[in-house]
C-alpha cells in the first residue's frame, strides 16, 4: 500500500475589519435591520436594491472630492475593461442615479426609497468602525418640505426606540444652503486660515472650509473654540425651516439638542442636519445620521429637486444594545424539534417537519440516528418550545408525543391533526 500523506492547509480568516454574524448573535443583528426596514415599510418608503459598486465618479462627484470618504475611504479598482468602479461607501449617491436613470422623479413626489446592506470603508478597524458597514437607509427626494424633514428624523428616531434602545440622544442643525452658505463659507475660510494649521488641513481650509470643523484632534478643536458658527448666519427662510422642523419634533414628543458644530463627513449636506449619538460606544459614538441634501440631484445629471434622508448604522446598533445589556430578535432558533426514534420514524419525521414549515412553523429534527436523550438536547439547544417524539409504537397508533419543552407535559395527538394544533399555536 502506498503511502499517504494529509496536507494541512492554514484556516482562512474574515478580512480585516470586516465583522462575521454568527449564530446567535445573527439573529440579533437580523432583527435589528428587519425590524428597520418594517418600519420603513410603515411610512411608505418602498425597496430599491442598488449595486454593490458603481462609477467611481458618482461618489467623487455627489460625495466630495474633501471628503475624507472619497480621498482616503474609497475602495476603488479598475475592471476588467478598464473602467475604474468602487465599492459603494455610502447609499444617498446611488439611490439618487437609480431615481435619474430610471425616470422616478417624474412620478407622483415625493418619491420615498428605502434600502439595507454593506457598504465599503478603508478605515482603521475598531471596535464599531469596519470596512464593511452594514446600514438601513430612506430618502425622500423631490419636495423641500419641512414636514418631511421632521418625518425622517422621526422616523429614525422610531427605528432606535422599536429596537430597545434608550440611551441615544439626537443633535441637530441646519448647514444652511446655496443662498446663506457661500457668505458664511468666506467668513470660516477667513477665520482659518489665520490659524497655524499644519499643512494639510490648510489645504483642506482652502478647499472645504465645513471640513476643518469636523477634525476630532483636541489641539484642532481648541483652536475652533470662536470660529463663527452657519447656525449664526442663516437666511431668514434656512431659518424658518429649521424652526419648523424642530417644532415639529417637539409637537412628536422627540427630545433634540442643538449642535452648532456638527459637520457630517459627507458634502451634499444642506439645511437640515442630523446625527443620533449614543456614548456607550466610545469614541465611535455616532449610530445613525442624515440630512437635507438641495442641489445633489442636478449635481449628478438630474432635475433641479431636493431630497432628505438617512443611514442607519446596523453594527453600532448591535454594539449599542450589548451595551444597555438588551437584546432584540429571538433566541430560539425553531419551534418545534421532532425527535425520531427508528428508520421508520425519521422518514415520517421528515415529512412531518416539511408540513409544519410549509404551514408556517418553524420547525427541525435530529438527524443521524441519535437516541432520545442527544435528540432531547438538541432539541433544547435549538430553543423549541415543542418536542414532537415518534417512535415505532406511536407509529402503530398513528399518533405523536407532543412534549411541551416550557411547562413539562405531554400528551399523545394524532399525526394527522398535529401540523394544524402547532400551526394554531406558533405558526407565522
């Protein structure tokens, strides 16, 4: 006989910064977008699924050349025609071209879109920053409307609540528009650059001023301290529509605190801006945030309309519940386990089991052969409430033991009613 020999081969392991969701904690991160995305469904924003990557231009153009998404973010690669495409880093610019390419605009306004999946960041992994994100989004695009500014702030502020959240708080502003904001740029430009700015955030100074108020650096900020403010050099009508908009939450019962320095790390913010924070994250405290955007549509080839919206951090969110010690989602992964003991009794198992789901239950079985105990630990280990046990005398019978797992008992029913007792009880 020759001889053999077993290569061992090194494991793989997930890219760096990019998270796995495994069982049980999928579950939770599953619950958290679905129960996102419902509530979405609830205010009328219907699906649109996007490309995972586009033309690098759209972002350069509709994100920000400043940004520190798009000079240093990006993942950006040419294919195999030469075309240089990304990954797509956030979800307003792509929601915008399908709303162009496809004609949507011209329809009934506003066109409401929600949508859900990863998105793509070269950055420093930490614990909530990785390089694939996953976020849950809404735009609202075609009427600059205060009330619907108001609409998705809520609307955000309803998905942390439905999820068990609590120790959030909302900061709010307006970055003004292309009335008040130019005025307003010149005068920070100004201020800027008579500070002694390393050479890099001059360039960015010279730039996009906004920029220089987002850098995180202690000494940066401290030299920040008396820079003029947009909230202070608002347009009467940037004015009144920041004023309707928060009287709008506080009609909603939505509790907000002004940031007069809050500068999103995207460019075609205008008006209305906002960001949910929630401290027991550290320093990657931000877990959802969005805003008014006037002139992006016409800046990506569309109609002079505006639109609103958001994006909803689903892994800070995870981060954010384990932090306030909630869960959200079941833990349980089926309802009913059957346990066969016999040959005979697997295969009537698996047709049992395949009833129950196609009625609605979640439902399994132990495999392999095992005796009644290995079944019955299986069966707990899988969080079912119902235990259906069928061996060769039940068989006889036509009948299965339905064991309830919760309160202990058991009792004998017919095979042929048992789909439409547990379909009553736990079916979906």
């Amino acid at each position: 006989m020759s001889e053999q020999t077993t290569q061992r081969f090194r494991p793989f392991h997930a890219p760096k910064g990019v998270p796995d969701y495994v069982p049980p904690a999928s579950a939770e991160f599953e619950a958290v977008r679905d129960t996102w995305v419902r509530r979405a469904r609830l205010a009328g924003y219907s699906p649109v699924e996007l490309p995972v990557f586009e033309d690098t231009g759209l972002f350069a153009r509709g994100v920000g050349e400043s940004t520190d998404v798009v000079s240093k973010e990006m993942y950006t690669f040419a294919d195999r025609g030469g075309r240089s495409v990304t990954l797509r880093p956030e979800g307003t610019a792509g929601v915008i071209r399908a709303v162009i390419e496809h004609n949507l605009d011209r329809g009934q306004l506003p066109v409401k879109l929600s949508y859900a999946g990863p998105f793509f960041r070269y950055e420093r992994p930490q614990a909530g920053r990785y390089r694939q994100l996953q976020q849950v989004g809404v735009e609202a695009v075609g009427v600059d409307d205060p009330a619907l500014d108001a609409e998705v702030v809520a609307l955000a502020e309803a998905c942390f609540r439905s999820i068990g959240l609590t120790g959030y708080r909302l900061e709010l502003t307006s970055l003004g528009d292309e009335g008040c904001r130019p005025a307003y740029r010149a005068k920070l430009q100004e201020f800027l650059l008579r500070l002694p700015l390393d050479e890099e955030t001059r360039r960015r100074a010279q730039l996009n001023p906004l920029r220089v108020l987002d850098d995180k650096r202690p000494e940066v900020q401290e030299m920040l301290a008396e820079a003029p403010l947009m909230l202070d050099h608002l347009s009467a009508d940037c004015r009144a529509h920041f004023e309707t908009v928060t009287g709008l939450l506080e009609d909603m019962g939505i509790a907000y605190t002004i940031n007069s320095r809050m500068v999103r790390g995207l460019d075609y913010y205008t008006k209305t801006c906002f960001e949910f924070v929630h401290d027991g994250l550290g320093a990657q405290s931000g877990i959802g945030g969005g805003g008014r955007y006037d002139g992006l549509m016409a800046q990506l080839g569309g109609q002079e309309v505006s639109g609103v919206g958001f994006g909803l951090g689903v892994d800070r969110a995870v981060l954010a519940l384990a932090a306030e010690g909630v869960t959200a989602g079941e833990a349980s992964r089926v309802d009913v386990f059957g346990v066969p003991l016999g040959a005979a009794a697997a295969a009537r198992m698996a047709v049992l089991v395949n009833r129950l789901r196609d009625a609605g239950v979640r439902a399994d079985m132990a495999y392999g052969g095992r005796g009644l105990k290995g079944a019955m630990k299986a069966a707990d280990r899988a969080g079912a409430r119902y235990a259906l046990v069928l061996g060769d005398a039940e068989l006889d019978r036509a009948e299965v033991q339905l064991k309830d797992l919760a309160e202990h008992g058991q009792r004998p029913v017919p095979l042929d009613e048992v789909v439409a007792l547990l379909a009553g009880r736990v079916g979906r």
